[in-house]
C-alpha cells in the first residue's frame, strides 16, 4: 500500500512504521494476540499525523481487518476491512488490485456470515505465514 516517502527518525511517523512492522513480524510467526495492540498503536499515530484518509491509514486498516479475520472476530474484520476499502477508494493513485483483493476478502465475510469466516481465517492466516 505504502508508496515511497521519507519518515523523519523519532517523528510519530517513524514510530508508527516501528510498530508497525513490529506487529507484521509478530503476524509471521503466528503470534497474532501480540500484534493487534501494535498495529492499533501505529494506526492512532498515523491517524493524528496524516488524518484518517491515507496511504498509511489504509494499509495499517488492512493489516487489521486481516489480523482480525485470522483471530476470527469478525465484526473487527469487516469493520478494519470496510475502512481500508473506503480510504484506498479515495486515494487517487491507489492500487486497483490490491483494493480488489481486499474487497474480495471483505464480501467472502460479508456474504458468508460468521460461517464465511472460517473460509477467511484461513486465506488470511496463510496472507501473514505464507
């Protein structure tokens, strides 16, 4: 989702990026509980540093919504997943197919109910493992 840009070491930023991949990592190795405080961390740092319509927004909003579905809460899911469709549908220059496979993703739960969500859990576990 990211584009490439600059973060200023010590900046809110740069913080978020930490936590950020921090909790990626955790996600990795299957440690899902750990990460979702990091990722709801980095998604208030970038919320205040960039406003609630942006590339980071967007991604930490995916990361979530995945991360959710993986833990198999999903009214988290659809809710992280629904905000990071909106925001990429908004950003001029976002990736179509990312947000596709996003989109995708969000109408198998959406459309599955709660039953949909085992067929999420585990597509999204393999996204974080694989």
């Amino acid at each position: 989702m990211s584009r490439g840009r600059y973060v200023v070491p010590g900046s809110p930023d740069h913080r978020a990026m930490l936590l950020n991949n921090q909790a990626s990592s955790l996600c990795k190795q299957g440690r899902f509980e750990e990460a979702e405080p990091l990722f709801l961390q980095a998604l208030r740092l970038w919320e205040c540093a960039f406003g609630p319509c942006s590339d980071p927004v967007a991604g930490c909003c995916q990361s979530l919504g995945v991360l959710c579905a993986a833990l198999g809460d999903f009214d988290g899911a659809i809710f992280h997943l629904q905000r990071a469709v909106e925001v990429m549908t908004r950003l001029p220059g976002a990736d179509e197919s990312e947000r596709a496979a996003y989109q995708a993703i969000l109408d198998t739960l959406i459309s599955g109910g709660r039953d949909g969500l085992q067929v999420a859990q585990v597509t999204t576990r393999r996204m974080w493992t694989a």
